[in-house]
C-alpha cells in the first residue's frame, strides 16, 4: 500500500511539474514575441520567408508584428490567428521530433522521463494550435488522433518508469514508428510553409482545396500505420493485441457483399453510388474502403472488414450546424444504430459533447459487467438526429466471449481501499485493459473530492489501486486525465 501511496504522489508531482513546464514554454514564447517585435518596429519590415525550423518563431511573431502596425497587405483580420496557430503548430511538431529522436537513443530511465515530459507538453500545445484553426473537424482528424496518441503513449511509458519498470523492444518499436510518423507529418509542415510567400494569401491555403487542407488530409494515408499503442490512459485503445479477435474465424466477404452492406448500414442516409474505392490494412484488421455520396452530393466514406463484414469506421462529411437533440436521445439514436449494424449488448460508459456534434463511448457487457476494452466510439449529429461516424477497432481487435469471474475481495473492502477524501456517489464493477493483452477485473468508483470529480479503479482480487482519472471540464464537454 505504501508503494501505491509512493507512486500516486510520484505521478501527481510530475503531472505538477509538466503543468509547470507548460506554463514556462508559453511565458517564454510571449516573451520571444514580444522582443522579436519590438526588432520588427525598428527594421519596419515583414519577414520575406521561412527556409528552416529554426526561424518559425521568428516568422510567426514577424508576422503578428506586420499586421499589428498597420501595413497594407492582403491578410483579412480573422486569419491572424489562424496563421499564428500554424506556425506555432509547425514549431511544436518540430520540438517532438527532436525529442522523439532522443527517446529512442537515450538509456538512462530518469532522462527518458523529463523527454517524456517534453513531448507531452509539446503535443498539448500542438493539439491546441490545431484546435484553434479554422478548419473543420474531419479535415483535420487524423492529424489531431496522431498527436494525441502520442502524447497518450508518452505518459504510458512515464508512469511505467515512475514505477520502476524499463521500457521493452516493444516500446522502443512503438517509439520509431511514432517518430517516422511524426517526422513525416513535418516534414509536409516545413515544405508547406518554405512555398508560402510572394502574394499567396495565407487564407487560400485554408480552402476546401487549400494545401493545408490537403496536407492534414494526406497523413490519413498513415493512419494504417498507427503504431500498435498499449496505454492506460482513458481505456481507449488498452489491451488491443495483433490479431482481430471479434472477426478472426469469420468467412472472408467479397467486394460486392461489402457493397451491400454498405447499403445495409446507411439504409436511412439517402446514399447512391456506392462503390469499393480501395483496400486497406490496419494492423490486423484488412477492410475494403467504400464511398457513397447522398442526394446533395455529401460523401460518406467506411472501412467494412474483409473477414466477417463488420463496419469498423465510418465518416459522414455532411455539415453539423444546430444542436436541437438532447444528449439523452443522442445515446438512445447512437445504440439503435450499433444495435442495427451488429454491435450488441453495448451501453454508454462516456460522453463528450462538443457542441453541434456528441460523442459517445460504448462499451461492451457481460453479464451486466462492462468491458472497457471493447470500445466502439460513436458521433451523432444534434442538428439531423443520424450517426455521422463511428471508430470500431477497439472492438473489433478485443471482442470476445468473456466468463466474469468471481471477486476475491467485497465492494465493502474495495471501497475502504479508496482516499477517504472521495466522496463516492456510484460504483459497479468492469473489466478494464492492463498491460498487453490483459484485462483486470476491477470495482469502478465515481466520486467527488473538493468540487472535483474521479474515477477510481480498484482490483476486484487483490485490493490494489489499478487506475485513477480525473474529471476535467474543457470547452468541448469534460474528459478523463
């Protein structure tokens, strides 16, 4: 017990200092800023270009310098801060690759934290500059799931070494295909921003057809080599092994069984022209990837697997504007769906509402216990009532039968293993993801200390503290950290 003591404090006083470390990094940029234009004001002059990483941030706050005195140039008023997020988004993925790159060479445990460190903070910020563009959601997707797997699988590989353990071949493979990712992802970022200039207008490159666009676009062509990430983060892609238990002993389908259902799935969305426009390979899972466009020529695009037919993901583009459903009918509209494409025996354990757009964490049941790592992720549109996407893998790499078996140790016991500082207000047990390919049987609680809210995950057999995550509010609904 005072070992777990030890490593809560431990893990609470780094979460402090990354907290810490991120508050300098953005002091230390304002203050950049702010001397770089006060140098702009003398030399009355824009910056003609940028040709490395090393001048970005000179670019940026040349830039902010540009249109802050005045001077006559193209850039409309709202894309100041579209343009300043960029370059600082570009800085940041160059920042991680440096500290990628160290991870993978460095050999001393205590070194590889406060890197681990370094990248989290990075990848924060780099996942709020994208956030602050003005671009839709689905147009930058993968690029935002890349950088917080990254900043998931960095805080993983953290707590393991605050508990003592070394990092595995496995993390350090993990590790490199993260790095080739990311140094793709800037190394798209640097030519993009060594062709700007002359009279481009930086609001061009924000079109539909914009090169920005295009770019964030393109990384989805690596989103089939997502490295295989083990983390015990919110439970969201715990305990996935290489091979796809749900459909591993399935028939195979063919192009036009997936076809059809395809046009099973979306029966009420309208769609025509439904077509196989590739094939693709994720990990374990192969699917054919389908398009179909509906009556007003809005694609919706889906990765159905070859083995078993089971619709893995999906994306409908169609513009989300109103919030006119409750968060109540959203789940309700979200489970008759996975109900209709086969999914069953599923409930709602996480909700994230932001805004026009809710989305929905289901997970498995057995036996009316709730599986965590049979996750399917599901987003429903406020304004039409319909499903506008769903990410499946999860499910789909873990899903089996499961025998709950019997706790060794009574709620009564799991609860006195809790802070007495948490006011509990729910529990229930579930199966949670543990390491590679392991799951734990354990009692959730849900309780509030102090205005604030948590879960706590307590081992159903042996009385040990395997999880803990806090609520935190944020402008798009409340997460879990």
């Amino acid at each position: 017990m005072e070992n777990n003591e030890n490593n809560f404090y431990q893990n609470q006083e780094r979460e402090r200092e990354l907290q810490a470390e991120k508050n300098r990094l953005i002091r230390q940029k304002r203050r950049e800023e702010r001397k770089k234009l006060k140098e702009k004001r003398v030399k009355d002059g824009l910056i003609a270009g940028v040709i490395t990483l090393s001048v970005i941030t000179l670019m940026l706050s040349g830039f902010l310098t540009y249109a802050m005195l005045g001077k006559k140039n193209n850039i409309e008023s709202g894309n100041v801060s579209d343009e300043r997020s960029f370059y600082e988004l570009v800085s940041y993925v160059d920042g991680m690759d440096v500290n990628l790159s160290k991870l993978v060479v460095s050999k001393d445990d205590e070194k590889r934290q406060k890197i681990l460190g370094d990248v989290r903070v990075q990848s924060s910020l780099a996942t709020e500059s994208l956030s602050n563009l003005s671009i839709k959601d689905e147009d930058k997707f993968y690029t935002v799931k890349f950088i917080n797997q990254v900043n998931d699988f960095s805080k993983y590989l953290a707590e393991k070494l605050i508990d003592g353990e070394s990092l595995s071949s496995s993390d350090i493979n993990t590790l490199k295909s993260i790095r080739d990712i990311n140094k793709t992802l800037k190394e798209n970022l640097i030519e993009l921003v060594n062709s700007m200039g002359g009279d481009k207008e930086f609001s061009s490159l924000l079109k539909d057809d914009g090169e920005i666009i295009t770019m964030f676009k393109d990384l989805e062509t690596l989103s089939t080599e997502y490295p295989h990430m083990i983390y015990d983060g919110a439970f969201s892609e715990g305990a996935q092994n290489k091979t796809a238990k749900a459909i591993e002993n399935l028939q195979e389908i063919t192009k036009t069984q997936a076809e059809e259902t395809f046009i099973k799935c979306f029966s009420d969305y309208r769609i025509k022209d439904v077509s196989v426009v590739g094939e693709g390979l994720g990990r374990a899972i192969e699917t054919f990837n389908l398009e179909g466009v509906d009556d007003s020529g809005v694609m919706l695009s889906a990765q159905i697997t070859k083995k078993g037919g089971k619709l893995v993901e999906f994306n409908y583009f169609k513009e989300c504007s109103k919030d006119d459903l409750d968060l109540k009918t959203s789940q309700e509209v979200a489970l008759n769906f996975l109900e209709k494409i086969g999914y069953k025996n599923m409930k709602a354990v996480w909700t994230a509402n932001s805004g026009n757009t809710v989305t929905i964490n289901f997970a498995s049941t057995f036996s009316g216990v709730i599986c965590y790592s049979d996750l399917i992720k599901v987003n429903v549109c406020r304004e039409r009532g319909i499903v506008s996407g769903i990410e499946a893998s999860s499910y789909i790499y873990n899903n089996i039968e499961r025998a709950v078996k019997t706790p060794q140790i009574s709620l009564k016991t799991a609860k006195d293993k809790v802070a007495s500082e948490i006011e509990i207000e729910s529990s229930r047990l579930a199966i949670i993801p543990k390491g590679i390919g392991s799951e734990v049987l354990a009692y959730e609680f849900y309780g509030k200390s102090e205005g604030e809210y948590y879960y706590i995950y307590i081992d159903a057999m042996t009385g040990k503290e395997q999880d803990v995550f806090k609520v935190i509010s944020g402008s798009e609904g409340e997460l879990l950290a």
